[in-house]
C-alpha cells in the first residue's frame, strides 16, 4: 500500500537539492549538477539551498566561512537559478532544520550511521575531529530534504547512499506516527556530463584536488582555463576519436559535447586530422564562453551584498513558512505539545 501522503497544494512534483559552500565548484559541479538544476526549474517545483550547517562538521575559518556563503549564493543566482521560479535560501537561516534533525536523529540507528561510506571516508581523513555532527551529517541532511516534501532529490552518485537513508528513516517515522512525509527518490540527472579530472583523467574532476591543474573552478580567468586545458592529460595518438583507453581523449570530448551540445561523432569529425593542441585550444575557448557570462553575473552580485542579503531574507521567510508547517506537523504527531 502506498501511503505516501501527497502534496496537496501542487500539482507539479517537487524536488530539492543543497550544496555546501566549501570552496567554488568546478566546472564538473556545473556540467553534472548545477546546470541541471537550472533546467528543472521550469519543469518542477524546486528549492535549492545552501547548505552551511554541513560545512561545520570540518573546521571553518569564520570570514572566509562567510565570504564562502555569499559566495555560493551567488554562484547558485549566476548560474540561472531565478528565485521567481524556485525557492533559494540558506540552511541556517531556517531554524526548522536544527530542530527536525534531533526529532530525524532519534529515528536515525547508530548502525547505519556507521555504515555511511562518507562517514568512513571523512573521519579518516579528519581523524583528529570525528564529531558527533560528523556523525549525524545524515540526520540533518534528512531534515533538510524531508521539511519540504520533495518526490525527487537531484545528486551526484556520492549522495545516494544519504538519500536512501533518509528514505528509511522517513518510512519509520511514516510507519510510527502515521503519513507525516514524502518518502523521495533520488534523481540522477540524464542531461549530466560526467566530468573527469584533467591531469588523472580515471578520476573524477574535484575542487579539493591539491593539484590545481587537475579542475577548472568557476571562478578561473580565461588565462588560467586555457593554461589548464593545454595542460591536460592526454594519449600519444594524435587523433580525436572516442574510444576506450583515451581517457584524457574522452573527457575533452565530453566537456566540449556539453559546452557546445555537439555529438561526439560530429566533434571527430571536425577535428579529424588536427592535432591534440588545437582540439585543447577550442575545448578551452567554448568552456571559457560558457563561463563568461556566470562569471560576469556573479562579480556584480557580489559587490551587492545587500542584495543578496535581501534575497537570502525573501527565501528564509519562504522556506520558514514550508518547513514549518511539516516540523510542527511530525511535533504533533508524536505527542509534543504545540502552544
Ligand atoms: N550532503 C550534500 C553534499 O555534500 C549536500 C546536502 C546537504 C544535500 N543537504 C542536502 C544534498 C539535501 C541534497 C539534499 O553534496
């Protein structure tokens, strides 16, 4: 039996994503998430966060803490995201998050929490830190989706493992208390392009990669862009073709196909008999094309501080208003008192 309460007020499916502002994404965020999300807006019903509250399960440094909030709010408006269309606001700002994730975390085993693959992976890479929000990173990232209801959650395949959890513990607590939430899926996005690290190209491409030359962050100048193209890893064949064991090949081909919507086929047909420079060079120059107009859009956004402090104060009040409304509900339900 399907239980799953429906979102009465909507006719149009519901979905939310949250990124965390550590550090400017790289143009594989963009090309595999962000973009994507942009082209939901339209056909969904989205809210889009960030996700400051995560980013404190490590060490922040408090200004640049900040200045990295305001920053990837801006990004997340230069990309195209239009608060018109979906709601944008930041986690913290929206105190029903702090207090759906204890009411999630006493729904949340300690087993599966230990079983996290991110959990493992970062507690060893901060092992002098293993905190209890570290810990409880999936508690509070259950609060963050099921608040809203949303039928899909847009993430990369890192994500997955957190979206099935909150699943779980949404079906405990609609079991318990009877329907309090959505149970939501996670969606992984047609449209994305799989971006691979330049310089180890069987990677996938980071913004934590200590090698600068291996990611191309939103935020790099066209110099720097096509330095890092021209850099990049390739094979000794001489030849633009897609095809297995051309790894360094492959991905070029992937981020011009994505940059440009061309397919591969006719991409190697256009480079057929050029060389490798002149290929990187056209990457590079359809990427920094692409990235020109976000990047212009979020420099003037960021000298406006208070604009984007007004629209982060529009979105909390939007997001207030909805999350509040599914946390008094789950209060109820479990018997607390609501005056
Ligand atoms: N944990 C996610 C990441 O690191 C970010 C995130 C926080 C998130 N809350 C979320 C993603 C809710 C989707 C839905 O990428």
């Amino acid at each position: 039996m399907n239980t799953t309460p429906q979102n009465p007020e909507l006719n149009k499916k519901r979905a939310l994503s949250c990124i965390q502002p550590t550090g400017i994404p790289t143009l594989g965020n963009y090309l595999g998430a962000m973009r994507n999300w942009v082209a939901m807006q339209d056909e969904m019903d989205c809210a889009f966060a960030v996700a400051d509250l995560h980013a404190i399960t490590i060490r922040q440094n408090a200004d640049q803490f900040r200045r990295q909030i305001y920053e990837m709010f801006a990004l997340l408006l230069a990309v195209g995201l239009d608060p018109e269309k979906s709601l944008l606001f930041i986690q913290s700002q929206v105190p029903a998050h702090a207090e759906m994730t204890w009411l999630l975390a006493c729904h949340t085993q300690f087993g599966e929490l230990t079983r996290m693959t991110q959990f493992k992976d970062k507690s060893a890479k901060h092992n002098d830190n293993i905190n209890l929000g570290l810990f409880a990173y999936p508690s509070l990232m259950a609060a963050d989706i099921l608040l809203y209801q949303p039928n899909y959650v847009p993430v990369g395949a890192d994500q997955k493992q957190h979206v099935e959890l909150t699943r779980n513990i949404a079906e405990r607590f609609n079991n318990l208390y009877g329907n309090v939430f959505v149970v939501p899926e996670p969606y992984i996005m047609k449209n994305a392009a799989r971006v691979r690290s330049l310089q180890d190209p069987t990677k996938k491409m980071s913004k934590s990669d200590e090698n600068q030359n291996a990611f191309i962050s939103l935020k790099d100048s066209p110099d720097v862009i096509m330095r890092k193209f021209k850099r990049a890893v390739t094979d000794s064949e001489a030849c633009v073709k897609y095809a297995e064991g051309k790894d360094g090949i492959n991905n070029l081909m992937e981020i011009y196909a994505a940059v440009t919507d061309k397919k591969l086929d006719d991409i190697e047909a256009e480079f057929e008999g050029k060389g490798y420079g002149v290929f990187k060079a056209v990457v590079a120059e359809a990427v920094i094309e692409t990235l020109r107009p976000i990047q212009q859009k979020f420099d003037d956004l960021m000298k406006d501080k208070s604009y984007l402090k007004q629209l982060m104060k529009e979105g909390s009040i939007r997001a207030q208003a909805v999350s509040h409304r599914t946390l008094n509900n789950a209060l109820k339900k479990m018997g607390f008192v609501l005056v």
